[in-house]
C-alpha cells in the first residue's frame, strides 16, 4: 500500500513545485517592471545608483567573484579616480589584488591615497557618494575630501601576537576619522559623535551628531562590519569599515 501511494505523493509534490516556480517567476517579473533595479538582487550593480535593499548584498556577491568582475565593476564608476595596486605579501598579510584610489565620486582623501580590496573599494564609492548627499542635507555643504587613518596595517585584531587576523592585515578595513566640507568644516568622529563641542551653536552641535549617526547607519547597508563610538572605547576617534566575514553593526 505504502509503494502505491509513492507515485500519488511525487506528482503531488512536483506539482506544488511547478506552481511555486511559476508564481516566483511572475513576481520576478512583475518586480524587474515596477521595482528599481537597485533594490532586486539578480539585477546587476549599477556603481552610480542610490543604496538600494539590494546593494549591500550585490557587493558580498562580487566578493565571491573572480578578482576581474571586480575590477570590471570599478571601471563602471563615472567619478573613480584609481590604479590597480602590486601585489603584496608580508608574512600572513597583503594581498594578491587591490586598487588605490585618489578621488571617488569627486571626494579626495587625506592622506592623499587610499589602497583597498576591490569589494572594499566598491563599497567605499557608493558610500561617499551618499555621504555628499547627507551632508549636503543635512549641514549645507557637499562633502569633499574625507580624513582617515588608513586601510592596511599587519596586524593582528586586538594588536597582541594572538588571536584572529585584522581585515586591516589584508587592506580589507578602512578607518575614517572626519568629513570635510566645501565651506571649510571638518566634522570629526572624536569631536563632534557625542555633541560635546561646546565651542560650536547646540543647533550645529545636533546637526553635526545626525550627520554621523546618518554616515554610519548608511554604512551598514554596504559594508559588513560598521564599528562607531557607540562599539567601544577604541573606537571614540573613529568608525571602522569592513568586508570581512563577520557582520556588525555599531
């Protein structure tokens, strides 16, 4: 009875799975139509667009492409100004591919460079690209050039001789510690995060705060792992990016 009942169950079975498949792809379609393409994940990444639902997941998809389709996708950015770096090995640390960029969506950087994985670099560029639209949002002013600390340091992740590697040893992590603007502001992490700096009016004191907290929340929507002041101590002077394997968002 039991063997009988087998072929009943298998074209039942196969066709609930023919339906699934045929109502998932009247949704795909009706999505590709009336959904922007940024916010579906079978689009590709469009360098230039708004973050979209789906943008963040785009990058951790080119991550796990070959080196080339990375590297293609920067050469689609309409304001990139980079050279593909040497390789570099140093130990357990470096790197067979990464880019160095000198400008990104018309953003230049003090230090003047800065050297990334490609994903890394992807995600930067759209980043910055948002961040010039908060600021001028929200303080007034375009954003153009963006204060850091650097992306690639031999290191390990609590800087003793143990314990798990730092995506900074790879160039896979990038430190910002400010945002300067078309009228002269320098927006600083360690300044302006807290609304302590009394030098300045409450209005802009707040306005300076949102900002921030505005750079990072649209930063955890493109990187994997976003690290604030609202982390630790260690981090009171500035926020640290990622594209490593953990996901964090502080």
């Amino acid at each position: 009875m039991h063997r009988q009942r087998l072929p009943h169950i298998f074209r039942r079975r196969r066709g609930k799975f023919l339906l699934t498949s045929l109502v998932l792809l009247l949704l795909g379609l009706v999505a590709d139509r009336f959904v922007a393409p940024r916010h579906l994940p079978w689009r590709p990444l469009d360098m230039d667009a708004p973050i979209g639902l789906a943008t963040g997941t785009k990058i951790t998809l080119i991550a796990f492409a070959p080196s080339k389709v990375c590297l293609n996708k920067l050469a689609e950015a309409n304001h990139l100004s980079h050279t593909q770096a040497a390789p570099k090995h140093q130990g357990h640390c470096g790197w067979s591919v990464a880019t160095t960029m000198t400008e990104a969506n018309r953003v230049s950087f003090r230090p003047h460079t800065v050297t990334q994985q490609c994903p890394l670099m992807i995600a930067s560029y759209i980043w910055l690209g948002d961040v010039d639209k908060q600021a001028r949002t929200l303080l007034g002013s375009p954003l153009v050039k963006v204060h850091h600390a650097g992306t690639y340091s031999c290191r390990r992740q609590r800087g003793n001789g143990s314990g798990a590697w730092s995506e900074h040893a790879f160039a896979n992590a990038w430190d910002i510690t400010g945002f300067e603007l078309k009228d002269g502001r320098v927006i600083s992490v360690l300044k302006d995060w807290n609304n302590t700096n009394t030098k300045l009016s409450g209005k802009e004191r707040r306005a300076r705060a949102r900002f921030l907290r505005k750079a990072r929340d649209r930063a955890c929507r493109l990187f994997r792992v976003v690290l604030s002041p609202d982390y630790n101590a260690a981090h009171r002077d500035h926020f640290h990016l990622d594209n490593g394997p953990a996901l964090s968002c502080r």
